[in-house]
C-alpha cells in the first residue's frame, strides 16, 4: 500500500532532468516501497502545472493551433478541459508530456512549467518526464501481452526492480485501478481478450504503475459502455488527491461529475477557466453558458 511519509508534507519527487547527470547510474529511478514518491494527502493549494502563454503549431504552419494560453493546475485536483472538436483541448493534453512529439513535428511558444521546472528546456529527460506525467488515451491500446506483463511493462524498462517488488506493484496497480478482483486468477492471460472497459482500466494500471504525479486523460470513456464509463468516473474519485488528473471530455455531465475545477477552450483560445460548480452554473461568458446548454458544438 502508499503510505502517507510521516517526516514531511512535502513528497519526495525526482527531478524531471538533471544538469551534470552521473556517468554510471544503476539505482532505480523509483526505489523500494519506503523511498518511493509517496502520494497520500497531496491534495494542496501547491501549483503542479503551469502553463504560460503558450502557443502550439503544427509542423511549419504559421498558424497557432493554441493561442496563448495560461492556466495553473493544483496538486491532487481534477480539472476537465471541455470545448468543441477542434478547439484544441487534445493538442494542449499532448503538449503536457511532449507526447505529440512521437506523431508529428511542432513549433512552441511560451512555457509550461511542472514542479517550477520547464518541461520545454533542453536538457528535460522526455522519458522521465513522460514517467512523471503519464497518458492514456481515448481507445483502449493495451499490448498484446499477458495482463501481468502490460502493467510490468514500464517497470522493466526503468529496470532495477526485483520479482517480488514488480508483484507488488502489479497488483497495487490493478487494485488501483479496481480490475484486480477481475483478472487476480488470469493475469497470465493475453489482455486482448479482456472487454472495452478492461482494457481501458488495464491501461490505467499500466500508467499508475510508475507512479506518475499527473494522469492526463483524452476521452478516457468515449469508446465505452455506460457501466464501464462509471467504473472509470469512480476511479478517478477515488484517486483523486493521490494523483493530478487533467481530464479532456466532450461529456458535460461527465465534467461536471468528476471534476473541480473546467477550462472551456474554443478555437485554440482558453475561454474560461474556474471551478467547475461556477462554470456550470454562473459561467462570466456567454460563450460558455451556450455551449454548455448545447447551443452549439
């Protein structure tokens, strides 16, 4: 289990880069149970994410798929980004752990900052990054593994860990992300053969297992059934204040379900941005209340 770290309030992180990296470094990036991150209580009024007047554009285009956005993002709260397709909310989620970079080239202006540190800067480890602040997305991409490997995955690729440990964890990380009752007795099996939702939740697993401080998710419950959707909904709750989750959806009663605070976006421009009882209830623009109601969109 996560124990709270009852010398301090603050958790241990590790730095996104490091200016003079040893030569030879064979310790884990995450170690045993008593020194890893510890995420219990993280709920604070701490920024985690800053972005500043940022600016995306696809490959030489001069035209900005995000105009200047500003946005603060607490430890340990939920914040759903709503808008239009094509408003940009997808682009600024990928933007968030440079994973647009695996797909396509992209000029940037401005900063985004995680834990004060420019995640744009030259000498940033991406993968530490990316372990750091983790992804799923909106099908479903399990590999095609044992359900126990999928999860094991990230783990043997940051290396140094022992079986026992990766057992551990493995199974932490499914009870997180309530499956393991479901594939306690086939975790052998091939994850391909798991349901929509599963597999959905398994990639939940997978992304919690290296335990990131931010969970960024891109429709997360598009692709699935009603009961699936709320299993998934439930999970977030339940891990809210352990983790940071920036959640993009086009479910506005989803939004208003599961999150605390709602950036509206409309055509790469951050609209509105405030806590999402007021955003739903009292938006200051007109804009957002019509998208809301389903005026348009």
């Amino acid at each position: 289990m996560l124990q709270n770290d009852s010398q301090s309030s603050e958790p241990k992180v590790t730095p996104v880069f490091q200016t003079n990296p040893p030569a030879v470094d064979n310790t884990p990036v995450f170690r045993a149970e008593s020194d890893k991150v510890k995420h219990t209580n993280r709920l604070s009024n701490k920024v985690i994410l800053s972005v500043k007047d940022f600016k995306f554009f696809y490959g030489s285009s001069v035209k900005a798929a995000l105009h200047g956005i500003t946005m603060e993002v607490k430890r340990g709260e939920v914040v759903a980004l709503i808008g239009p397709s094509g408003c940009g909310k997808s682009t600024l989620l990928k933007s968030i752990n440079r994973i647009h970079e695996v797909s396509y080239p992209a000029r940037i202006e401005g900063k985004i900052f995680f834990e004060g540190e420019d995640i744009y800067a030259p000498q940033v480890d991406v993968n530490m990054l990316r372990r750091r602040i983790g992804m799923v997305f909106q099908k479903p991409n399990p590999f095609p593994k044992s359900i126990y490997e999928n999860v094991a995955f990230g783990l043997r690729l940051i290396g140094g860990y022992t079986k026992s440990q990766i057992d551990e964890i493995v199974e932490r990380s499914l009870k997180q992300a309530a499956l393991w009752d479901e594939v306690k007795d086939r975790l052998q099996s091939n994850a391909m053969g798991l349901s929509g939702g599963q597999q959905q939740r398994l990639c939940i697993a997978r992304a919690l297992a290296t335990e990131p401080e931010i969970l960024l998710m891109d429709e997360p419950c598009s692709a699935l059934d009603p009961i699936s959707t709320q299993r998934v909904e439930d999970l977030i709750d339940m891990l809210k204040g352990q983790y940071t989750f920036v959640i993009v959806t086009h479910n506005m009663q989803q939004a208003a379900r599961v999150s605390d605070r709602t950036a509206f976006m409309m055509q790469g421009e951050l609209i509105e941005y405030d806590s999402t009882e007021k955003i739903f209830t009292k938006p200051e623009q007109k804009i957002t209340e019509d998208y809301i109601l389903g005026r348009f969109g």
